[in-house]
C-alpha cells in the first residue's frame, strides 16, 4: 500500500502530492488533465473512484490509478477532491467520513453544495474548500474561483491555487461569488460558443466556407480576450479604439444596439446565476 505519511509541506515536490478524486466526470478530467500537462503531479499520484468503467477508461489512458471504491481513494490521498452530482454527494461523505483525518484537504467541485453543508458533514475541524471551475480547464485555460472553510488556512489556499493556476486564471473570493462565477464562466462559455457560431454562419451568408470562417471566429475571440487580460483596459475603451468614423465596425455595433446584445447577455447571466443559487437551496 501507500504510506500515508503527514502531509507534505506546500514547498515539497509535487510528487509527494497523493491527490485522489472522488467522481471522474468531465470537471475532474479536465482538472486533472490541467494538473498533469503541467507537471504539477505525476499520474502515478493520482487516484479516481467512480461506479463504474465508462468514465475511469480516460484516467488509465492519462497513467493514473482507478478504483471503484471511495474510501480507498479517501485512504490512499492527502489532496481529495470531490466530484460527484450534487444529488450524491451527501451519500459520498456519510460514506466516506469515518476516513477523513487532520491530514486531508478536501476540495469540493460539487456545484450548489456549500461550505457549510459539507463542513457539517464531515468531522468537525476538516480542512474544506470549494473551487467552481469551467470547461476550458481542459485545455488549460479555465477560470477558477474558490472558497476555503474555516479550518483551511493559508497554506492549503496557496496550495490549491498554486496547483489549480497551471489550469487557468484561478482567483480566491468570498463564497457569495461563486454562484455569480457559475452565471458569468460556467455557463458564460456556452454563450461564447453560440456568438461565435453566429459569426461564422454571418461570414457563411456572405460567402465565405464554414470552416475557414470558425476558425477565424475562434481566433478573433481568442485575440479579443488576451488583449483585455494583456492590456487591463475596460473592454469599452478597446471597442472604441476599433470604431473609425464612418468606418464598418460602427455600423455594426448599431446593429448589436438595436438586436439588443447587452441586455440580453446580462440577462443571461442573471438567469443563470439565479439558477444556481436555486441549486443549493434544493
């Protein structure tokens, strides 16, 4: 088995890092991948419980260890992070509660499940935190928000921030904040994704071939976004510095004006962050 020793100090190698995961659905794969490509833990650290083989394939692909069974992972990991439905995860911690010592960290990814709710139950004195990640973690490029309990200090924070910053922008906020961070990049990737399927098919129309005109959209959405985190400008002031007099991108923006573009996509968020505080009150 695997010696369980204290746990390891925040300046020791990542391979004194036992990371387990509880659930091995898209967020925890994309995390794990995230922590991977950047060296943060070797695979060989990693272990992933989840009922059944579908979804564990993809992590033996990627070198870790697998298992169906939660509490091993719990046993077998300093660094625990859960990843179930939220509608499981009560179950999971009644389960998995008698294994849980002052040497964890556990990490809930669970969405509409409070600090409070799972500091209630786990033993008291559990280091929790709770991270509200999105889909580009994948890719290294997600944008994260996490809460600590009130047993997790600044050590556990600076080191799940300094594991979670190889997945993308990773930001420590008050716990009010993630429900809004679900509404704005949760979601708010699927809002990206439909503008910048109706810029294509707007190329389309005018003539230009399908694949080519993604490409471009994707690319021009790629450059807009790292010249807003570049530059640190308000978003108004580079949209002006586009607009010419007279010029094509004016005419445009009338268009967006009248159809409405602002307000709908605050409405958007809006509803959707209402959503998930909805969630956690189920």
């Amino acid at each position: 088995g695997v010696a369980l020793g204290a746990w390891p100090r925040v300046t020791m190698e990542a391979s004194e890092l036992w990371v387990g995961f509880v659930g091995a659905g898209r967020m925890a794969g994309g995390l794990v991948r995230g922590l991977l490509q950047a060296g943060k833990v070797p695979a060989s650290n990693v272990l992933a419980s989840a009922p059944s083989d579908k979804n564990l394939d993809a992590w033996r692909v990627l070198g870790c260890r697998t298992t169906h069974c939660n509490l091993e992972v719990v046993y077998r990991s300093t660094l625990v992070f859960l990843a179930t439905k939220p509608h499981i995860l009560p179950g999971v911690l009644e389960e998995i509660r008698p294994a849980v010592g002052s040497q964890h960290i556990v990490v809930s990814l669970v969405a509409g499940v409070t600090i409070q709710t799972l500091q209630r139950l786990l033993p008291p004195g559990t280091k929790v935190l709770r991270i509200m990640p999105n889909l580009p973690c994948v890719v290294q490029a997600g944008a994260m928000v996490f809460s600590r309990g009130s047993n997790a200090g600044d050590e556990e924070a600076a080191l799940l921030k300094s594991l979670l910053s190889s997945c993308g922008l990773c930001e420590e906020v008050p716990e009010s904040y993630i429900d809004i961070h679900t509404g704005l990049s949760g979601s708010g990737v699927a809002y990206v994704y439909l503008f910048a399927e109706a810029l294509a098919e707007g190329a389309v129309k005018m003539g230009m071939p399908g694949a080519l005109a993604s490409r471009i959209a994707a690319q021009t959405l790629l450059g807009a976004a790292k010249m807003l985190l570049e530059t640190g400008e308000h978003p108004a002031k580079l949209r002006g510095d586009v607009c010419t007099p007279g010029g094509t991108t004016i005419y445009a923006l009338h268009q967006l004006e009248k159809g409405a573009l602002r307000a709908t996509i605050m409405d958007a968020v809006e509803a959707a962050t209402n959503r998930a505080c909805d969630m956690a009150k189920d």
